[in-house]
C-alpha cells in the first residue's frame, strides 16, 4: 500500500485508493480530441485525520468539518468500480454520535464530540470565518452564512438528550 496511505482515515465504504487523474496537452479542436506531449505532475495534498487536506487555504467548512471533503470519487460496483468518476470530488459526512462511529469502525471523531453544542459549533465557525474576512479572503455577507449553518438536528439533540 501506497506511503499516503498511512494517512487517511477508517472510512467505512470509502478506502484509501491511490487512483488520480492523468492529465496530458489535450487538443479538443478535433473529433476526437487528440492527446500529446508528457504527463504533468499531478499532486495530492497531505491529509489529516479527518481526510482532509492539510495546508493551503483552510475554508470554515474543512476548519470546522461535519465530514471529509476529498479530491475523489470512485465509481461504485458495476459502474467501472475503482476509476475515477471524472473531476468530481465527494463528500462524507461523520457519524452523528460516539455510538454509531465506533458500531461503523470510523476512525473520525463524531459530530456528537466535536460539538458538544450548537453555541460551540457556531463559534468555532465565526473564529475560523473571521481570519478569512481579516485576511480579505471571504466577503463578511458570505461570512455570515457560513456562521448560521447549524449542526445536523439529530446530533444536537442526541448531545442536550445527556
């Protein structure tokens, strides 16, 4: 298995896979479109527990997750399974509470011990929203939509249920 590997997290149905998209010179002026020249260096970024990518811009939605944002989405069973499913990257979100994590064998904290409240998971939000609105990275207006996201329903009422 590949070095990165060590990296990503237990994911269930969605395993580490070291597939990524070729990319080369494509001439789409002809039918069909023609390809030449060498491969470009394609780099994938360093993961942290979570799966997602370290370094680089950090929005509040990978600052603050309620899931792993990855740069691939495998096709499933019967469709080509194991490729590419094009650019399209994908979106797993955490279980809900401690219970279903460890029942799904998911290393990644649940929504339940990220945030223990919707008051804890808003102020991680706006903190992480203001260093881009400080930076001119984010729009204040864009800011405050990010900030209003609440936390799945369930989550807050498995957490307050305590």
């Amino acid at each position: 298995m590949a070095e990165e590997a060590k990296y990503w997290p237990s994911i269930p149905g969605y395993p580490y896979s070291p597939v990524i998209n070729k990319l080369r010179l494509t001439d789409y002026s002809k039918f069909p479109p023609t390809v030449s020249g060498p491969e470009y260096p394609v780099m994938i970024a360093r993961t942290n527990a979570d799966g997602n990518p370290i370094g680089g811009l950090e929005p509040p939605e990978v600052a603050v997750p309620l899931g792993t944002y990855s740069g691939q989405n495998l096709r499933g069973e019967g469709y080509g399974e194991g490729d590419l499913c094009g650019l399209n990257g994908s979106y797993v979100p955490f279980a809900l509470t401690k219970k279903e994590r460890l029942a799904n064998h998911d290393s990644r904290l649940s929504i339940e011990e990220r945030y223990p409240s919707q008051e804890e998971f808003t102020a991680k939000r706006k903190q992480a929203a203001d260093r881009l609105v400080e930076q001119r990275l984010l729009l204040p207006e864009d800011a405050a939509k990010i900030i209003a996201e609440p936390l799945p329903k369930a989550a807050v009422a498995e957490a307050i249920s305590k």
